[in-house]
C-alpha cells in the first residue's frame, strides 16, 4: 500500500457531501478498487476539506511504489487530475496492509494493548475500538489485582487482548473493497 497525505482543492472533483470515504474503481489500474480518498479537514470535512489521504495498492515488489514521481503519475491518474493540478504533498508512506495479533499480551510487569497487541486493516475503524477495548478490559483487571485477587486468576499470557474475528473481519473487509 502507498499512502499520500496532502493538501489539494478536491472540490471539483469530490462534490457529493453525504460521502466521506470514496473507493474509486479506474480498469487502468486492475483490481476491485484503484485507490481509496479520505478526506483529513483539519478546518473542514467533506468535499471542502483542505487535507486528503490518498491509499493506493501496490503489490510488495511493485519498484514503482517506491518512485515518488510514478506514485503521484498514478495517483493522477485514478483521480482524474490533470497534470498541471496544484497540490503539497506532505508525505508518501509505503506500508504492508496485514492482520496480526501477538502471542503474548504481557511481559513481567507490561501489559500489551492496542497497536502493541493487535494490527488490522483500518477498514471499518476498528483499530481504536480494539484498544478501548483492551484497556478497558485491563483495567478491571489492574483493579482486582490491587483490591487483593491473585493476578493469573485475571490475566494469563495466553488470554486474547482482541477477539480474532476483528482482525479477519478488518482483513476481509479490506480486500473486497
């Protein structure tokens, strides 16, 4: 995956209101979507946003995810952008969509939650969910512990901090977009 974070008048070309996240599909590029368009305000949402993220698919070995000029080309592209369209890119970033959960959620006295814990797809925003979750459920944890109880009576090493269907229903929904 190839994510560009940067400020653009999208305006023109996102001009439905009642759409936050936009899966474009464009044949040129194959594949059930061509590039997902986030809008990142941070003074306005919608069509009028200042910031966008654009995520595009690249296989692993794919070379050209790491050419700067070849990412925007594309990325133009599937946007319908002409050449000579303005915008700051902020930051290019290559990373690998996976679904993982840890086999341990403590070390001695460390308790793993969140990102730590667990990584998915953000599809469906469940990542956050997933670590209030976790702290939630350590918490009462943390307090029965203080309040006397003995601490494997509460958390073992081999107690999931994320129930597994949220990483395969993250994972899922990520590639049948």
């Amino acid at each position: 995956m190839v994510s560009i974070h940067m400020t653009a008048d999208l305006s023109q070309w996102a001009t439905d209101d009642d759409i936050l996240i936009r899966w474009l599909v464009n044949p040129d590029f194959g594949g059930s979507w061509s590039g997902v368009l986030v809008p990142m305000g941070p003074e306005h949402w919608g069509p009028e946003s200042e910031e966008w993220v654009f995520h595009m698919q690249y296989a692993t070995d794919d070379a050209d995810a790491m050419q700067e000029e070849k990412v925007l080309g594309r990325m133009r592209a599937s946007l319908g952008l002409p050449q000579d369209f303005d915008f700051t890119v902020h930051r290019i970033s290559q990373w690998v969509m996976e679904g993982v959960i840890s086999d341990k959620f403590r070390a001695g006295r460390v308790f793993f939650v969140g990102d730590a814990a667990h990584r998915h797809p953000p599809t469906g925003g469940l990542g956050l969910t997933s670590a209030i979750h976790d702290v939630y459920n350590l918490t009462w944890k943390l307090q029965a512990v203080l309040s006397g109880r003995p601490a494997t009576d509460c958390w073992t090493p081999t107690r999931p901090s994320v129930n597994p269907s949220t990483r395969t229903t993250s994972t899922t929904r990520s590639r049948t977009r």
